[in-house]
C-alpha cells in the first residue's frame, strides 16, 4: 500500500499551500512544535479539554461566524500538536465541522479525501522536507540508518507523533516504502521505552481545562470593573480556577453589564 492515498496532483497542492502559510508565518527554517498552539490560537478560539474517547483528536466548529477548534487533551502531546495542525488545514482552507478520529488511537486515519489533505499538510507544515533533512544531519542520522530508535529522536525533535514521522521519512524520500512498514512494527509501547533509553520525554500540558484568552479577558474585564467578582468566578470555573488561584480577594461592588452585553465585549 503507498504511503498516501492522495494522487500526484493533490499532493503538490496540499504541499504548496503548506509551503505558503510556512513562509506567511516565518516558520519554513523553524521547528514548529509546541508553537502551533500558539499560530491555532491566533487563527481561532480554542478549547482544550480532555475528552474520554481517546479516537477523537479534535474538531473545529464555526458558530455564529466565529471559529472554534477543540483539541483532545487526554492524548499524548505531540497527538494534540498534530491536531492543532490538521485542524488549522479546515481554518484556513475551509470544511468545518469535520471530526479528527484515529481509528486505531496510534494515528489518524480517514478514506475522505478532505480529511487525507489535512494530515497531509499538517504533516508538511510541521515537518517539511528541506527542514527534515537538515535536523538529520544536525543531529548525526543519516538516511542508511534509520531504524525505531533514530525515528523516535526525530519524532521527539519535531513534537510529532512516531508514525506521522516514519511517513514523512517516506514521503520526504528519507527512506523507502519497505523501510516504512518494517518502522510500523513498532508499538507506542516499544516507541516509549527508546525514550527512556534515550533519556527523552514528551511535553506534557498541565491539567485541567484550557479555554483560549478567556482567563485573561475575564481578569482584564474584571480588573476595570466591567464585571463583579461573582461574573468573574463563574467565568473562572469554565477553565476549574478560581479567584483566589488568580491572586483575587476582593468582592466588587460593580454592577455587571446584562449578559448581552458581556457577550458584545467578550466577542470583541
């Protein structure tokens, strides 16, 4: 089976407008990583929530004209960076509403063609060929010895997962198809015992629930005395804080705006 399912031409498009949005964001000599949080963030509103059903990586909504992406934090974190990237695919290029699932909880997986393009480009925009090569050799793996563990390092080096590495090794022209199914042997097992040989580790987000800048809207609304402390604890316990987590003691005695107002100045 050929490491994409997409034809020829599909591929250099999802690959051209990987290199565009590269180059938009100063990031084509740039390992991503953890930063795609930050470009997701500036392109929507985001929610991170750890959902039970760990075959779900994300989704992305649009609600009344704003967008909304969700990203699966009950998965490892280099599976939420490769959310981040395949939802910003459905952002910036269309098809809301579709839902990221791994059928196998390794990688994600999909016969629809929209869904191929977007882990296509997520998988392009995090780790495009000419910077691939060049943390290789940065790194000292050279293309005649790339077994689990130098596929490990490189998965760990880029903040992805261990199999969208091992396609991109293939795709790249880093090794060949052969190469990549005898790499698909590997389990996230074996892939996290040669993280504890190598003394590498995956980053780990903190617990609980993150909703975009909806903290520190709430904080900067409160701080003006645009809400009372009572708005400012409800909108808090969204993201299970508190006031007093925030440094806040004090009750105002501020009217708070109606709820349709806060909504005019939250959607700002």
């Amino acid at each position: 089976m050929p490491v994409s399912r997409l034809d020829e031409r599909g591929i250099q498009s999802v690959k051209a407008l990987a290199r565009g949005k590269l180059v938009e964001y100063h990031k084509l000599n740039d390992v991503i990583g953890s930063q795609i949080f930050s470009i997701l963030e500036k392109e929507s509103k985001v929610l991170y929530y750890p959902l039970k059903d760990q075959q779900v990586w994300g989704f992305f909504e649009t609600i009344k004209g704003k967008s909304f992406v969700c990203i699966n934090t009950s998965l490892q974190y280099d599976k939420q960076v490769f959310a981040a990237a395949h939802e910003l695919y459905h952002l910036w290029f269309g098809n809301p509403g579709e839902v990221m699932i791994s059928n196998n909880a390794m990688e994600p997986d999909s016969e629809e063609e929209i869904e191929l393009q977007a882990n296509r480009f997520a998988a392009e925009f995090l780790v495009n060929d000419e910077l691939l090569f060049q943390e290789m050799r940065m790194l000292g793996i050279g293309n005649g010895s790339l077994g689990a563990k130098e596929v490990v390092r490189l998965a760990n080096h880029f903040v992805v997962p261990y199999h969208s590495m091992s396609k991109r090794l293939c795709e790249s022209g880093a090794c060949s198809q052969e190469a990549v199914e005898e790499l698909k042997t590997c389990t996230e097992e074996q892939a996290e015992i040669w993280r504890n040989r190598m003394g590498i580790s995956l980053p780990v987000r903190k617990e609980g629930i993150g909703l975009s800048n909806l903290v520190d809207t709430a904080m900067e609304l409160y701080e003006d005395d645009l809400i009372a402390y009572e708005k400012l604890k409800h909108l808090l316990g969204l993201a299970e804080l508190t006031p007093e987590k925030m440094g806040v003691g004090r009750i105002s005695s501020y009217m708070p705006p109606a709820d349709d107002e806060l909504d005019a100045i939250l959607g700002e």
